[in-house]
C-alpha cells in the first residue's frame, strides 16, 4: 500500500501524503518482513535474536517503549493490534494502564474480527456483541484514541495504535455500500476492496492529525506513520509506473524497506525528505531522547540509534547500515532463518553469502559472484561480516 507520496499509484492516501508535504518523510526506514518479528523490535528497540523466538508473543521480562515513555510521566494508551500475548496483565506489565486492542491473547479464544462485528478487548474484558455488531474495528480504536487525547491534552501522553487496516481478510469498509449487508463470517476475503481499506485507513490518520490541530496541540506532539512489513504478496500495485507484486514475508525491498513519515510542526521544516538509514529498533532510544530520558540500563542491550536529531537539523551521524534476524517461527511453521545488513546500496546475506547492489537490483535477481565483486565491494562484504558477527 505505497502511498501516493512515495509513487504509489494504485491508492488513494491525502493525510499521509499532507503529513509529508508538512513534515518529513524517510525514504530508507527498513522493518521486518512480517509483522509479529518486526512489532517485538519495534516496541523494544532489540533485533530479534535477542527477545523474539515465537509468533505473536513479547515476554513480559521485557521493557517497551511504553514503559520508557510512562516513567518518564506520559499518559500512554495502545489502540488496535496487540499480538503480543498476555491479555490485561501484559500489556499493563509494558506500560499501557489504557488500553482497546484487538488479538489480546494468542491462545485461548479466536481472535474473531477486527473489521465489522469486531471482537475488542478493553479493561480486562471482551466489548459486548450488542455494541460491537454493526460495527467497525477501526472506527472503535480510532474513537478511544481521540478521546484519550482528549482526556489527556492538558499533560504529556504517548499512543501506539498499530491500526488492524491494511490486513487480511479483504473486506468492504463503512465508506463502501456493501459494508451494511456484509457478512464477516459467511463473505470470502475479496482483494478488490483493499483500495478501499487504504483509504480508510488514511482517513483515521487525518482524524488524529485533524484533532491535534482543533486542540492546539500540533505543535507539541509527534506524530510518526510506518508500516511492519510490505504490501500483501497478493496485491499488484502501481508504482511509479511499475507494476510491483506485494513483497510481505519476502526479505528484498518490497517486502522491508516500508513508508515512513513524521509531522511535527513548528519544529520539523516543511516537504523535507530523509535519505538516511532507520531501524525499527531506532524508535525506543529515539523516544528516550525526545522525551529528555534515558532507556535504564535494565532494559539490556539496545540496539537501536536515535534519529531525533535529524528530525530538527542538530548535527547528527546517520547509521552505515540495518541488519535484520528474521526467523519469523509463524503459526504456519515458517522457522527459516535469514541474516543480513544492508547499506542504501549493498547487501550480504549471512548464511547464503549472496551478495547484491539493491540499488540497481530491488528485486535481487542477480547477485554478485565473487569473480565479479571490485576491490571496494569486498572490503564492504567483509565489514559486513565483521559486523554480523557480534550480532548472535
């Protein structure tokens, strides 16, 4: 789902696109190539050989984001998709007292819907069918984050709502006709209404945004949009003039290099685009430093980089390269394990030794033998190795 301000051609996406014409987008922010593994780096800022071992569950020895940002005395609320395990007591234990998410526990109950009749978990307790039928996930969360920021304008607060929106299954949204006959138990998945969900989810952007800006808060709060993996493998989008098959669960660019946007004005200059490299594990210690906290050393290791800085135009040291340990352990048994780092240029995978220019190649069709690699490319290999070797 590239939006339209990335050269997607193929959605519609006018608040994404607004926060880069107001803010800055990054061009080069790399996540995981599913969500479960790149969501676990994300809130603990960790690659994923070091707290990640099973689909959908965080452990509760671990600290998150947070818990960083409600010590530092944030109110924090989390909207939308858990899928991190542990229900009311987990998602407490990592520092949201507030909560409405959907897929509260992996085990147990099916997570049921997150579209229309959705199945939401709230204060310990499932939301009744008699005010979740008729209808919509999103709606919901989207409800209960603007009235947090409502309840919380006055003081510092933090909100995390990974939106249920773009995932499977594919269905029509309020904003289509056929949402009010739409059965979400009987009616099969139809990938011609994901146009649709993209806009959908777009608009709760712009609700969010719209509200910051009818508070008077815009100028003292942050707003940052990304994505935890690449297009669905089945959806084929238009991208500045391509046809780009979706690369979710693949590890080339389609399926990790992912939109990544940030308003904050008054302090961030208008339309300005970041080529520099950004991790998921870069957003816990970026957060610790726009909230003038440090991440405790109880946390363990960290791997991520703070990007705060080039956020404002203070001096600043990109990183060189990203690294990724994806062994995503799927309900589906998908246990394969790949290792790799790249640059904006170049990438080595660990176990296979492949090599590729993912500038000129993104689809990493044809790597580079080694009769072929130039002195520099091999001095970049074996700095790359170096470096891959620490990270076991």
């Amino acid at each position: 789902e590239i939006p339209t301000v990335y050269g997607g051609q193929s959605y519609q996406t006018p608040n994404i696109d607004r926060m880069a014409q107001q803010g800055m987008r990054f061009t080069h922010c790399y996540s995981s190539p599913l969500c479960s593994p790149s969501r676990i780096s994300l809130v603990t800022g960790k690659y994923n050989f070091r707290n990640y071992d099973e689909w959908g569950i965080l452990h509760t020895t671990e600290k998150t984001f947070g818990n960083l940002l409600k010590d530092a005395g944030y109110a924090t609320y989390v909207a939308g998709k858990w899928q991190m395990d542990g229900g009311d007591n987990a998602i407490k234990l990592f520092g949201f007292n507030q909560y409405s998410v959907w897929n509260a526990v992996k085990d147990g109950e099916a997570p049921g819907s997150h579209y229309k009749n959705p199945k939401i978990f709230e204060n310990g307790a499932y939301l009744p069918d008699t005010y979740t039928n008729g209808k919509y996930g999103e709606d919901i969360f989207t409800e209960r984050v603007l009235n947090f920021i409502d309840e919380n304008k006055a003081g510092p607060f933090f909100v995390h709502y990974p939106l249920t929106l773009c995932h499977f299954p594919y269905c029509p949204t309020p904003a289509d006709p056929q949402f009010k006959s739409w059965n979400p138990k009987g009616n099969p998945s139809d990938p011609s209404y994901f146009p649709s969900m993209v806009k959908y989810m777009d608009a709760q952007i712009g609700l969010i945004t719209d509200k910051l800006t009818s508070l008077g808060l815009s100028e003292n709060t942050i707003v940052i949009f990304t994505s935890d993996n690449g297009t669905p493998s089945d959806m084929r989008s238009l991208y500045n003039g391509k046809w780009i098959n979706g690369g979710k669960s693949n590890t080339d660019k389609w399926g990790t290099n992912v939109p990544m946007t940030i308003l904050w004005p008054g302090k961030i200059q208008p339309g300005q685009v970041n080529d520099n490299l950004v991790d998921f594990t870069d957003f816990l210690p970026t957060f610790a430093e726009l909230a003038n906290t440090t991440v405790p050393a109880t946390y363990g290791i960290v791997d991520g980089k703070s990007f705060a800085r080039q956020l404002t135009g203070q001096s600043y040291t990109p990183r060189d390269w990203v690294f990724n340990h994806y062994e995503p352990n799927t309900n589906k048994g998908n246990t394969t394990l790949k290792r790799w780092i790249n640059d904006k240029v170049y990438k080595l995978y660990d176990i296979t030794g492949k090599f590729y220019n993912i500038e000129l190649d993104p689809d990493e069709n044809s790597p580079i033998a080694e009769r072929n690699q130039t002195a520099e490319q091999k001095a970049i290999i074996k700095n790359f190795q170096t470096i891959m070797s620490t990270l076991k």
